[in-house]
C-alpha cells in the first residue's frame, strides 16, 4: 500500500529523550546479584538514585492531566490506579518536509512525539509503567523490577520513574547485541544504583523473575516492556489520546499507524484503544491499520500474540468496566498488519535502511532516531 494524499501514517516514536548527565560512563555503587556465578548479597536498603526530591515525588515536573480511558469509563479510576508520571498529551507534527523528500509532498504525514512523554525520561515505556506501577502501589509493592535486555528502555524508563512514586528500582537483564544506544543506557541505569541482577542469557529469565521474587517477596516484577494485558491499557489511552486529537482537528484521521513493535505491547494497546474509539464514534469513522514493524525475532512478534494480547486487555477492560467492550482476535485482526521486512539481523542489530531512515529524519524532521526501534520503523514509513 502507498501512502496517499490523506493521513496515510502516525509514526509513534518511541525512543528516550532523557538521557542524564550524571551517567558520564561511570558505574559505581550498584547492588549487582549476578546468575553467571555466586550472587552477592542484597542490600537491605537501597538509595534514592540520586534524584532530587522535586524529581522523585513530582511537585515541580508531576503534571495531573487526565487519562482518556479513564475519562471514557465513569468510576474505572477506582479500579484502575495510575502513578502519573507522564506530561499528556504528547504532540503531533507534521512531516512535510520528509513527504516531500520522499518525493510525495502530497501526502500528509504526521509524528506523534511519544519521544515527549516525561521530561525526566521519555518514551512509550512511561504509558505502560503508569498502569503497572498503579497496581504494584495498589498491591503494597516495596520494589518495582524491570526485565529484558542491556539495553532496555522499560528498565530505564523504571530506574528514572520509580521513586517518583515511592517505589525503588530494580533490574533483572541478559545480554544484547551490543550497540552505543544499549551501552548508554545500561552505564546510565548502573550510574543510579538500582538493585541488579545480571542474567547469563535470555533463557534464564524466568529464572530471574523467580529469583527476585525469592530474595524481595514485596517486589513487583514486570515482564520484558510490561507486556502483560495491564500494561497494554497503558497504550488503549494512548489510542485515545489520537482519537481526541483527530477530533480537535490537530491531523486527519489517519489511514495507517506505523510503530516499532519488540515486546507487542504498544501494538496490542493500540489496537485496542482505536478499535475502542472507532466503536464508540470517537476520532475515527474507521479504525486505522496498525503497522507493527518487527525489531524481535518470531516467536516473540508474531501477530498470534499481538491479538492476543490486546484481546485479553479487552477482556480486563470489561471485568474492571462492567461494560461489554472485550473484543476477540478475529475482530482485530483485519486491522493488524506485522511488517518482517526491516528487522535484519535480529533484535538490537542496526540496518542500512534503518541509518539511511535516521538520517533523512534528522535532516528533515529535526530531531535523531536510534538503531533498535525507532530506526527500523522509519524505514518501513519510507518504504510505503
């Protein structure tokens, strides 16, 4: 499909702007329990990362905007806390300047900066650490744990934002094809002190989710980007969010969203929360196509677990609302499209296409892109 002269495409962008100085490359002072050999111990109290108080609590950044699919269900609050970490809603802009560099200055092209959600650390991982740091307050959750890679932005999305609310950090991660965006982030997650597990491969995840688990019983481990049903409500709001801009008339309703899909769970949110909108006469008349651009291998991005994900956070949805809104895999899937061309070599690999895309948006939308996502997901935006 090619783009046309209508809004062919919401390019959801999905890297961190955070990124702090205090990091400089430095590691010292973290708690590392490592599973490649004998653990050290932990340590009973763990420090504040620190962050000022202002950043920790908020008074000066927390900015209490409402959530659209909190507005959308009448007492839904109730049930379904969340830690308000983000500054909503992210903006749109317009790419007029890539559309006509891609030789179709027709065609309307639009950014929603998702890169902008939080001042302190951005990224769609801050929609989804709402929820799921509602529910570990909501639980009496003394530790919040994020799983996954070297890397991971859901972990350093976790390091930055949990002691906003009162939680301390923790990370459980494995090694990652290496890459200067996933150095970063760990010496920078490291620099902040949160209580560390250092996993010898992927496959001993399970084993380190139980090993937190065993040493914190009050800690609240996240699965790799919250990719649980709770967490894809996070980006259902997100959805909505979009609808209620098409709405105020800040970009026509967009045919197609494109977005780096890796853990499935901005994907699976947003399929619901547009399915959602477009039901109920919001934003838009048809639901637009998600475009999930591969960046992990099968069997992780398979459109099997994208539906089903987003199905069972429908499911939760009704259980929480009351309201007949669950919504199955068959009835989704005409809207879900899995793009497998741009991954390349795998999760964490950078591409030709994926540098040729980050240099054409810093030149004509003015701000960088990385390898592992955001990169990839530009280049399939180029490609249609």
């Amino acid at each position: 499909p090619g783009v046309k002269a209508v809004a062919e495409a919401v390019v959801l962008r999905q890297l961190d702007v955070g990124r702090d100085a205090a990091g400089g490359g430095i590691v010292h002072g973290a708690t590392v329990c490592s599973l490649r050999g004998r653990s050290k111990p932990l340590r009973e109290e763990c420090p504040t990362n620190g962050l000022a108080a202002s950043e920790r609590f908020g008074e000066a950044r927390w900015r209490m905007q409402s959530r659209p699919l909190l507005e959308m269900f009448a007492g839904l609050e109730a049930r379904l806390p969340f830690a308000r970490l983000g500054d909503f809603p992210t903006p749109i802009t317009p790419l007029d300047s890539l559309a006509a560099a891609l030789g179709r200055p027709d065609a309307a092209l639009y950014e929603k900066r998702d890169d902008l959600t939080s001042t302190i650390y951005g990224g769609n991982k801050v929609r989804t650490l709402e929820v799921l740091f509602g529910d570990a307050l909501a639980r009496g959750a003394s530790h919040v744990f994020s799983t996954g890679a070297y890397g991971s932005n859901h972990a350093m999305a976790t390091v930055f934002h949990a002691a906003r609310v009162g939680l301390r950090p923790g990370i459980a991660l494995y090694p990652q094809p290496p890459s200067s965006a996933a150095l970063e982030n760990l010496e920078v997650m490291l620099a902040r002190e949160p209580v560390t597990y250092d996993l010898p491969h992927w496959s001993f995840l399970l084993y380190g989710m139980w090993r937190v688990k065993r040493d914190l019983p009050e800690a609240y481990v996240m699965e790799p980007g919250g990719a649980v049903p709770l967490g894809a409500l996070g980006y259902a709001s997100a959805a909505l969010e979009l609808a209620q801009q098409v709405a105020r008339g800040d970009l026509p309703e967009p045919k197609r969203i494109v977005v780096a899909v890796g853990s499935n769970c901005t994907a699976a949110g947003l399929l619901l929360g547009t399915h959602l909108a477009q039901r109920r006469g919001f934003g838009f008349v048809t639901a637009p196509t998600i475009v999930a651009v591969r960046v992990t291998p099968f069997p992780i991005t398979i459109p099997f677990r994208i539906l089903k994900l987003a199905s069972e956070a429908s499911e939760l949805l009704a259980r929480l609302t009351g309201e007949d809104v669950a919504v199955d895999r068959r009835t989704l899937a005409p809207q879900l499209v899995l793009e497998r061309r741009f991954i390349g070599r795998g999760y964490g690999y950078a591409t030709a296409a994926g540098r040729a895309a980050m240099q054409l948006w810093q030149e004509h939308a003015g701000h960088e892109l990385e390898t592992t996502y955001s990169g990839k997901a530009a280049a399939a935006v180029i490609d249609v």
